[in-house]
C-alpha cells in the first residue's frame, strides 16, 4: 500500500513477522474490496490508491488478531444490548435493537472542510428563504419559487406567516443528507428541516465503538462532538429572554420511531424530556405541569412534526401538541426550535431552485450541489423528466413515497410493468405538482465487516449544523446509514440498514472535551429539579409494577420450594399451598385451579406472556413504563431491568429452574432497589419511585396477612407468612416459640421498626408526603396527606389483638385509597390536565 511500506520498513527488524502478516491482511484486504468495478469508494481514491485515512486506521487494525477483533465487535453489541438503544422501523410497534456497524465512516480533515463550507453555506441559504417566505414574500412575488411549489406543501403553515421568530432563527438546527457522486465530490440528496434526528444516535455510535476501541480511536486523532453540543445548547439557552431558562424536548413519547434517541439526547444536554400533555399555556407563557405546579418554559427543542403542535390553528385531531403554542409564539412568550412551518424546505420540490437561490440571495453558486431535480409543476421540467422517463428516478415532491405506488422510496419506470409505467407517466401529466424526477444516484460505498472479510456497501451520511451567535458550528462526524444491497439508490434505517460512527480525522493530536463546563464559570446551586406530573407518575408505577412483580415472585418461590420437600405433603401444608394458589388466581399471575400440580401453577405465575399478574407481565410492564424514563434512568438501572426481562423470558426446564428464575430475579430487583437508595438524587422524582413502592408494598402485605394471618391460620400459614414478608430472622431472635399469631400480625403489620411492615411503609409515605409541595393555599392539610396520617395513626395506637380479618381488609382499601389519591393530586389526567393550577406564584 502506498505510504506504507517504507515506514513499516524502519520497525521490521523489531517486529518481524508480525508486521509482515499485517501487511499482507491489509493488501488482502485491499484486493478483495479494489473488486467492485466502476464504483469510487471511501477506500480506494480517484487515482486507485487507498486513501491515507483508511491506510492509517487498516495498518492498526490489521494488527488487531481475530479473536481480539471478535472480543471488541461482542463488547460494542453487549453494550447496546444491555443500554437498550432501539429504534422502530416506519409503520412498526415494536423496537429494534440499534443496527450499529462494527466499522466507522473515515472522513480527512481537508475533505471534511469542503463538505462543511458547503452546509455552512446550505444552511444559511435555508434561512434567508425561509424569513422571506414567512416574511416579505418578495421570492414569490418576482417568480424566483412559483407559489405552488410553496403551497402544495402541507408543511408551508399560513398560521404562522408574519411571526417574528423568537430568538431570532427559524432553523435552530439544520442536517443534511449527503452521498459522494462518481466524480468523488459530496452531492446533498436531501435538506432536513423540520426536526432533524439522528444527533442523538450519533453521539450513542460513538460513545459505543470509542470504547470498543479506545486506543485505536485515540491513535486515529478522531475529532470530537462534544464541542458541537456545547455549542448548540448555549445558542438555544442565549436564544430565551432571561439568565438561566428552562429547557425543554418536546417528544411525541415513547412509541415515536426515535424516542430513544430524545431520551438520550435530553440527557446530555440536561434538558426536561416533555410531551404535550406536560405543557399548558397560562397567560403569554408555555408553562410545564409539574409535581409542584406549573413552571415556566423558556426555550422548546421540538421532536414532533409541525402540523401537529397546535390543536387550535394547525391538526386539530393533534393529542401530540399544546393548545395555543402558536398564539403564544405571536406574543414572543417562548422559543421553538425548529419554527413550526420550517420543514417546508425538505419538499423535494424546492431543490431545482436553490441553486438560482444561492445566486439570488448570497451572490454565489452552490459549493456543494444537490443532484439533479426537476420539479414536474413547471410544463419544461415535466417535458424534461417524461422525455427521459427510463433515465430518473421519480420522487414524490412533498412527501416520502410516490402517490399513488407502494413503499416510502423512488419508483424506477424502467423497473415497472407497462401498466404501472403508464399509470405513472398519466399521473405526472394529471398533476405533476405532486411529483419530481430526480437523477439516478450510485452511492459511494465504505467498508464494512460482514461474517469476518471486508465488503462494501452504500452509504448515506447526515451531517448536523447548529445555529449559534458565531454563525453555523457543523458537527465533526454525524449519522451514516449503510444499505445492505450493494446497488442502493437511497438508505432509511427500515429496509434493513445498519448505522455507522462517523469518525472526522485530523493529523495533529486532539484535545479531550467534555460537555461539563469549567467549574469556576458556574454557578453554585443546590436545587431539586423540576419534575414534570406525567414522570413522576411513571415513577410512581414503576415502583409499583416492580414491587408487584417481587410479591409475585415470592409467592412463585415460596409455592416452588414446597415441592422440594416430600415429607410437606400434610394436611395443614397442602392447605397453605392452597393459599398461595388462590392468591396467585386472585392477582391475575395463573388460571389454574387448586387440582393442578403446584409445580405448573407456579411456572404459569412465573412465565405466563397472557396473564396480566405473572411476574413476565409485570416486569414487562415495569420496562414499558421505564421506557418513558429513560432521560432518567442511569444505564446500570436500565441493565437491571432488561436483565429481568430475558431472565423470566427464558423457558425454564423444571422445578428447581422456576424456583432459581425466581430467586435470581429477586436478586435483581433488590440490586435496582439498591442503585435507587444510593445513586438517585433525593428530589421529588425519587420519592415518588419510593412512593409507588413503600405503597404497593403495604398493599401486598396486607393482602399477605389477611391469607396467612386470618383469625383460623394455623403454624404453616404463620411460617408462610414470614418468609413471603422475609421476616423469618427477626421473628425467630424475638420469640423462641413457633410461629403465633398475635406476634405474627404485630411484626408484620404493626413493627414500626421492621422495613417490611405496613407501619414502616405507612410512615415512608408520609414523611415523603410531607416532603413535596403543597399545590393550593391556605393552609390547609392536603387529601394524600390526611390519609397518610390518618392510617399511621391508626396503626400506631393499633394492637395486634385487635387485628382481626375485617380489620386487615379495612386497612387494605384505606391503602388503596391513599395510592389512588397520591395519582389524582399530582398526576391529574383527563380535563384536569387541561387546567392550570391555582399555585402561590408562577415561577
């Protein structure tokens, strides 16, 4: 390879063989990837040899021993597996594990600087069209873009024409997609406008191959992201109007395509992740529902498309906006970034005029062009593209897919049978607005590890541009999509494509950055956070899903453990048994009757995928809600859970298997109760995981005495009752008698002291209650708050002689009223949603 010999020559005496092997690896490799003919490649340069970049980074690779090569692409797929970093296809409900390829995108310096001048130049050619069509209009008017290449566009919104952008921008952020064409240059095959995704999943390729290969990334020289955003969250917290504003992500939720990456990306910027439901308008402001009222929103980083932001002027069947957004951003009262109405410039429509545009509006051709298209609006260009109608690619103008043919890609008339063909050459007569045809694009190929070899494969890169008081910063990388078939015309990750870092080389040594400021340009402040009402509510049931899920999984392993002796077939034992089969059909975990074996009632309890109370279900049910945690959650107690997921998703052989599943998942849920206790931070969002748990547990326990501990218990259903409760060591170091009753139900109910008892839950919850604000004035004590005192006090001056059947039912729905009031104080639903709170102040 050139340039590469003779610096290996200079080592050969000390190393020998191995560089020898490496050499001939990478001229193997070199040989097999030069085999594709007629199509430049990242790899091989214009003059045939191997680019520079890719020489440096296979030289370390190659030295790199198969099974070492193997360890690192497992550790980067664990990785991903144990985070959880999904994405749903287009049109799916169900998340796919994160695609990401083992080998990055290599970019030099000097050619990263002449595709980013060309962004640079794009994006400001965007936003000056853009401030003209919200604006003047002078670009329709004079005829520079015909007024139906606007107006056939459902995302061009006349709500918002005449709006002053707060904050000064239309595009607070600007992407991208980019090919290189067969003369080596980059070319733009798409504008993204609207809510350009792909940062977030950009930052999680790196953050996953940097550390599959730390030595060779830092060897590389490999320019960092962070800096770009850094940059892009100072320009949106010097977009608002005061000091230190409130940031939010506005998502669509958790079943959006892309929730994951609005999660991760709310996380490292350390903004709020909000849906609309969590915003109400009051006054001139957009304001947050949160655990302490409402709290004002300064600057919104949206993720939902802009026709449905606003229910009252743009969709009206939208539940994904806020009521009254628009108005309030006529009245300057807040920051959206993107402008609703921006993703009018992703309509393929526009790109034929932009390079007339650039003429127009900067006094300069594009510097880097976008392939050919002709808009079938304009009698020419339809003429142009009919003519040659074998020879483009036809697109739809304004939405992903072509009217009126299947898929979400570009239709090839040559591909099509004549009748499709006619179709569509009638239909681009009919109606041409709705359609352009596009120049048939080969996309540049990388290398990518396929089953153990190199091969290459198409690809498509976004490149990011964030909007700042210095002009556009670009970040150095971006997202790159990679086809499976080797002959794409376009790449989306729902045909089957896998994802790529991006890695921007220099040739000097780069300095390490973080997002995390110099401490002395911060401020000290020691502040809870705000809370918004729907993920506290999350909180809550989490915490309560994952305790069901354990009193599940006790009574799976106390029914399990039975059938391991085979001198417990007593009378008074099978009777207990029965107990915990009754309770088990009770709670929804199994249907089974008391003549089935224990064995398969406690299988079903533990596994069922159909029954809402098993502990699969449950805990299933507990990541569903975690999903809509994930901004909050660290990855450790993201790991816990899905661990959890697969351990009970496993099919189990035997008897001994449930009862080890069984035990094995209680480990893991008293390991998230331990990350919870010791690395959550102690503001409002952790006390209602506490809250939702010390709840649910009270709950469960109760319905566990009011079984084992009813007035006709016997010896076996005491001794059941202090192991579902794990209370069997306390027991014995007080009393050196067998299990009684009146001692039972006073450990387990009545024990201030003993963490599992209903008092000790009872009291938990109300020193949490007392903790949170209080949300109306005057004084007065709060319904969660009465309640929650009201049951302690009770319990407090209760003995255990009086604790009879009836009195543990009674105590049961006292704390089901108290749950169930916790919900409809701080997390109001419904049309209690929809009406601000009368507060003490707005902050």
């Amino acid at each position: 390879m050139a340039g590469h010999d003779g610096q290996e020559g200079g080592r050969a005496s000390s190393q020998g063989s191995k560089v020898r092997s490496a050499n001939r690896r990478v001229a193997q490799w070199t040989r097999d990837y030069a085999r594709l003919p007629g199509i430049p490649d990242e790899y091989i340069a214009q003059d045939g040899e191997p680019r520079a970049v890719w020489n440096r980074f296979f030289d370390a690779f190659a030295a790199l021993s198969p099974g070492e090569i193997e360890r690192r692409f497992g550790s980067a797929d664990r990785h991903l597996r144990e985070a959880g970093v999904t994405y749903r296809a287009p049109g799916e409900t169900s998340d796919r594990l994160w695609p990401l390829s083992h080998l990055p995108l290599l970019i030099d310096e000097a050619d990263w600087q002449q595709l980013s001048a060309g962004i640079v130049q794009r994006a400001q050619l965007l936003e000056l069209v853009l401030a003209d069509l919200y604006g003047p209009g002078r670009l329709v008017a004079e005829g520079a873009i015909p007024a139906a290449a606007i107006a056939g566009s459902a995302e061009y919104l006349r709500a918002v024409c005449g709006i002053k952008p707060p904050g000064g921008r239309y595009l607070s952020l600007y992407a991208a997609d980019v090919g290189r064409g067969p003369d080596g240059r980059w070319w733009v095959l798409g504008d993204r406008t609207q809510a350009p995704s792909g940062a977030g999943y950009a930052l999680e390729n790196r953050l996953v191959l940097s550390r599959a290969f730390t030595s060779l990334y830092k060897s590389m020289n490999v320019e960092r992201v962070a800096p770009f955003f850094e940059a892009f969250r100072d320009a949106l917290r010097g977009s608002a109007d005061r000091d230190e504003p409130r940031i939010g992500l506005l998502t669509p939720g958790q079943f959006s395509e892309t929730y994951f990456e609005h999660a991760t990306l709310a996380r490292y910027l350390g903004f709020l992740l909000v849906e609309g439901d969590d915003l109400a308008v009051s006054g001139d402001r957009i304001h947050i529902r949160t655990v302490a009222g409402l709290k004002r929103l300064d600057v919104l980083l949206r993720r939902v498309d802009s026709n449905f932001l606003d229910p009252l002027e743009l969709d009206a069947s939208s539940q994904l906006g806020v009521p009254g957004l628009i108005d309030v951003l006529r009245k300057d009262g807040v920051v959206v970034a993107n402008m609703p109405g921006s993703g009018v410039m992703e309509a393929r429509a526009l790109l034929g005029f932009l390079p007339s545009l650039s003429r127009r509006l900067l006094d300069e051709d594009l510097k880097m062009p976008n392939i050919a298209t002709w808009w079938c609006g304009q009698k020419a260009a339809r003429d142009e593209v009919l003519s040659r109608l074998d020879e483009v690619a036809i697109e739809g103008a304004y939405a992903r897919g072509v009217p009126g043919f299947p898929g979400s890609g570009p239709v090839l008339a040559g591909e099509l049978s004549a009748a499709d063909r006619d179709r569509l050459r009638g239909a681009i007569n009919d109606r041409g607005i709705d359609y352009v045809g596009q120049e048939l694009v080969r996309l540049s190929t990388m290398p990518v590890w396929d089953e153990g070899r190199i091969t290459p494969r198409p690809f498509v890169l976004r490149v990011f541009a964030a909007a700042t008081p210095h002009g556009w910063t670009i970040m150095p990388g971006g997202f790159c999509r990679i086809a499976e078939q080797t002959d794409a015309r376009a790449v989306s990750m729902g045909d089957g494509a896998r994802a790529a870092d991006v890695w921007v080389v220099s040739d000097k040594a780069v300095p390490a950055t973080t997002l995390l400021p110099a401490v002395d340009t911060v401020r000290i402040r020691r502040i809870a956070g705000v809370v918004p009402s729907r993920a506290a509510d999350n909180l809550f049931w989490l915490g309560r899903y994952l305790e069901r899920a354990e009193a599940t999984l006790r009574l799976v392993r106390a029914l399990g453990t039975s059938q391991r002796d085979p001198g417990k077939g007593s009378s008074p034992v099978q009777h207990a048994l029965e107990r915990i089969q009754r309770l088990l059909v009770t709670w929804g975990a199994t249907s089974q009757t008391a003549r089935t074996q224990p064995a398969k009632i406690a299988a079903e309890a533990l596994q069922s995928e159909d029954k809402f109370g098993s502990a699969l279900s449950l805990v299933r049910a507990a990541q569903r809600t975690a999903t809509s945690l994930r901004e909050r959650l660290s990855p450790d107690a993201w790991q816990v859970i899905t661990e959890m997921v697969e351990r009970l998703a496993q099919e189990v052989e035997d008897d001994d298997g449930v009862v080890s599943a069984a035990e094995l998942t209680l480990q893991e849920l008293a390991s998230f109760a331990g990350l919870a206790q010791e690395n959550m931070n102690r503001a409002a969002g952790w006390r209602f995981l506490e809250m939702g748990r010390r709840a649910e547990r009270a709950i469960n326990t109760v319905r566990f005495a009011r079984q084992f501990a009813c007035d006709e218990a016997g010896g076996e259903d005491l001794d059941i009752l202090l192991t579902l409760v794990d209370c069997q060591i306390t027991y014995r170091s007080r009393y050196l008698v067998g299990p009684l009753l009146a001692p039972v139900r006073d450990l387990v109910v009545l024990d201030p002291y003993n963490p599992r008892s209903v008092a000790f839950q009872v009291a938990a919850l109300n020193e949490h209650i007392a903790s949170l604000p209080t949300l109306k004035e005057g004084g007065l004590i709060e319904r969660p708050q009465r309640l929650a005192v009201a049951l302690q006090a009770g319990l407090t001056t209760a003995e255990a002689s009086s604790l009879d059947t009836k009195t543990l039912f009674a105590l049961e729905q006292d704390l089901l009223n108290l749950a169930d009031a916790i919900g409809l104080h701080y997390f109001p639903h419904g049309p209690n949603a929809s009406r601000p709170e009368k507060l003490t102040g707005l902050a």
